[in-house]
C-alpha cells in the first residue's frame, strides 16, 4: 500500500454556488487526506452522487435552483442514505434546523471554523462507513425507493398503520414489495425490539403448515421425533409475517382465526393451549374476496386481516420511479459485489419505461443486474437493453409466460391488446374506443389502471 492509499481518508462532495468557499474547502480537506469531489448546484451534485457514491457531502442550504433542503430531500427519496453536514449562513439558521430535523448530520454557520468541520466530518464518515458495514450484512435491503405519490402515499399509510397494535393485510402482485412493508411495519412500531417471524404459507406442504404455525407435540404424526415450537409461539411478544396467507388450507384458516380472535395457539398433539400476544401482517397477491366467493377463504378471517389494507402498487403505476429504482439497484450492486458503477443513457431508460414489467420491482431488479453485467460499456445503451431483454419489445407470448397467476395473465394480456389497438390507431384515444367496442371513460380508465402512455409523452388524440 503507498503512502497516498494509507492516508486516504474518504470521498466529500463539497456543493456550493460559490466557487471561493468550494476551492476553500478543497485545500483543507485534500490536506487531510480527503478525496474531494465539487458541485456548484443542486442538480450537479444529485448528478455527482449518482456517478460517485462519497461517503460524506458538505453542503450549502442557500443556492439557485434546488437549495440544500430540497437536495437532502431528493436524496433520501432516490434511497441515498449519506451523512449530510449544511453549510449556512447567518440568516438561514432555521432552515439548516429543519434539515437536521429532516435528516442532515449536522450544521455549521460561515464563516467556517476549520477544526470543528474536520472532527464532524470525520465523524460523519466513520458513520458513513458503519452504516455501510451494517447494509452489507442484511440478507434483505430496504428497495421502497421511488418518489412518485403513489410510493408517498404508501410511505405516509405505513407510518399511520405501524404504531398500532391493530392487524395489517397487505395486497399486491409479485414482486411489488410486499415483504418490504412488512419489514417498515415492524421496524416503526412499537414491537421493534421484538422478533419479526416470516412464514411463506405458500412453500410450506399443506400437511406441515399447522406444525410450522403452531408447533407439534413428539409422536404426534409421522415423523414427529421430537417437539417443536411453532412460528406464533416463537414470535410471542413481536410480529409475525404471513406471506402468501391465501394459500392455508381451511383447517390451518380455522386455528389462524382462533390465534387473532384469543391468541390461543395449540399445538398439533397437545390438549394444552398457549397464549400469546402477536401482532399479524399478512400478504396475498390474490383477490381474497374472489376466493371466499369459491368457498376457498373463510370471511371471517379476512376480515380480522383486513383492519388495515395497505395495497402495493405495481411498477406500471409508478413508472416515474423506474429510474430511481435503477440508480438504486446499481449502487447496491456495485457495493455487494465490488464491481464498477455504470449508467444508463436517458434512451435507454426512456426504452424501458414501454416494457410491461410484468414480474414488477423484483423482475427489474433482475434485468438492471443482468444488463450491469453483460452490457459492452458505460453508460448502458438502448441497444444493451433491446439485447439483453430479448427484443425492442417483448413478444406477447414471452411476456404471458412471466405471468404467475390467472390474474397476472388476464391484465397483460388485456394491456398488451389495449397498447396495440392505440398504437394501430395513432393514439386517437376516440378512434380506438370506438373500434373495440367501449366507451371512451372506460379505455381512459384501463390506460391509467395500467399505466399505458406514449412512449414520447405526447398528448393523446381525441
């Protein structure tokens, strides 16, 4: 290791509009040992980030365009989670506290006091490499990323549904996160100290899900060696996390109601009855309602789940997010894997905001890591993508093969036939409507149900 490697002590991206206090604090901080990147506004240093992740940013609340306030908002919504220290002036000393209250690490008026920049930046970075470690070391990263108002009104339904005690049914195709808000339920309430037990009803054999729910006694059926606690029982104080809860079978329906209804939980084998205090967020990506119209879901139990619905919405209905989501996907690959960060070029990212995205979040996840991979350079091109995907669009019958549900294959087909039928038409929203047979509200509101717009985001014909 060389003598410049061994001193090294981080990236800081310093933004002010102010060239005098950037050069300033290039000096000093170089001196330290600091690698320093500089931004002289809002958008070049979201742009700054986006290319090369520091681990600390010196920033000005007070610039043209996006101010300090508004770039430490931006960030946290595109799921940068960085030590922020604001640069301020006198007069702007209530707007620096309102970004320590929304997040920033600290803050210091000008002029600036050297010594006490260094210790906080020193600190702030010694957070930032901690946090780093932390993430590294989670099996599952929080992705709710995205800023568009359907991902804020789920973020705002969260943070009302998690200090309860009450239950939580969340719905949703897969791959829409679901798990996710389980997980930022539990972490914001109450019970956090507290266990969270995830059951995945659906790989669980239907003559094993009343043991691994509810424990079993020795010798209680074939197999049974030894005695075994259940999942509510080991969740007893904590959460308790039934995915794919549209899957039990109506015997294990029964004992789950008992458990919401008395907290009794009894064991397969055993007369004795154990009670407990759990809190339960379930998640299907069915249509319960259609399923107790079928006799296969009890009305009872969908209603002591359904207290409070939170719905997951699918990637069609947020595709303002997709290139957030992809900025996310790639910093957190790069940073698992060590591997160099690339970028996609805006025709690429505009080429993937036409594909269906059926697998939703997760099937994104997929092709951003499959494209960072097997692309020929940086930035990824439209080509890399139209490649890599398997076509300029998918084929109708590639794409109805990703569908994992009746559900999933009536709403792509549908959508794929709708996108046809405008295209075919020009976009003359009047002119298609009449051609398939449907009034017009009805085809404005499939097209928004299914987020279906002009590539080029023009104006619909009438």
């Amino acid at each position: 290791m060389t003598d410049a490697e061994s001193s090294f002590r981080g990236r800081i991206l310093v933004v002010d509009d102010e060239e005098s206090i950037r050069e300033s604090l290039r000096m000093i901080l170089e001196y330290e040992g600091y690698q320093v990147e500089e931004a002289k506004n809002g958008e070049a240093a979201i742009e700054s980030v986006r290319r090369h992740v520091p681990e600390a940013i010196l920033l000005d609340i007070k610039m043209p365009g996006l101010d300090g306030l508004a770039v430490l908002r931006r960030l946290q919504e595109r799921g940068y989670d960085l030590p922020v220290i604001i640069i301020t002036g006198h007069g702007d000393v209530s707007t620096a506290v309102e970004a320590t209250k929304a997040g920033a690490f600290d803050f210091f008026e000008k002029p600036l006091q050297r010594d006490r920049v260094l210790v906080s930046l020193r600190n702030a970075v010694d957070a930032s490499r901690l946090q780093r470690e932390s993430e590294a070391g989670r099996p599952e990263m929080d992705e709710m990323v995205g800023s568009s108002a359907v991902m804020a009104q789920l973020r705002a339904t969260i943070e009302k549904a998690a200090p309860t005690p009450a239950t939580v049914l969340v719905t949703g195709e897969s791959g829409t996160g679901k798990e996710l808000v389980a997980r930022a339920i539990h972490s914001r309430s109450a019970r956090r100290d507290k266990v969270l037990v995830q059951v995945n009803c659906a790989a669980i054999p239907e003559e094993l899900i009343e043991s691994e729910l509810f424990g079993h006694e020795k010798g209680s059926f074939t197999g049974a060696s030894k005695k075994q606690i259940g999942k509510f029982v080991a969740a007893d104080g904590g959460t308790i996390f039934l995915d794919e809860v549209g899957d039990m079978s109506s015997r294990t329906q029964a004992k789950v109601l008992r458990v919401l209804q008395d907290g009794d939980v009894e064991p397969v084998g055993s007369q004795k009855v154990h009670k407990v205090d759990v809190r339960v967020v379930a998640a299907t990506n069915r249509d319960l309602k259609e399923e107790i119209e079928h006799g296969r879901f009890r009305e009872d139990l969908f209603y002591r789940l359904n207290v409070l619905p939170i719905r997951t919405p699918p990637l069609r209905e947020r595709l303002e997010d997709i290139e957030e989501l992809i900025e996310y996907f790639v910093r957190r690959f790069s940073q698992a894997s060590n591997y160099p960060l690339k970028t996609f070029s805006a025709e690429a990212i505009e080429h993937l905001l036409t594909l269906p995205w059926p697998g939703n979040v997760r099937e994104l996840k997929n092709a951003v890591e499959r494209m960072l991979i097997l692309s020929a350079g940086d930035p990824v091109l439209k080509s890399d993508v139209v490649a890599l995907l398997g076509g300029s669009t998918p084929g109708l019958a590639g794409t109805l093969a990703q569908a994992e549900t009746l559900r999933d294959f009536r709403e792509i087909s549908e959508k794929m036939f709708l996108l046809r039928q405008l295209e075919a038409s020009g976009w003359n929203v009047t002119k298609t409507a009449k051609k398939i047979e449907t009034p017009r509200s009805n085809l404005y509101k499939k097209m928004e149900q299914y987020g279906i717009r002009r590539a080029q985001r023009g104006e619909d014909g009438e």
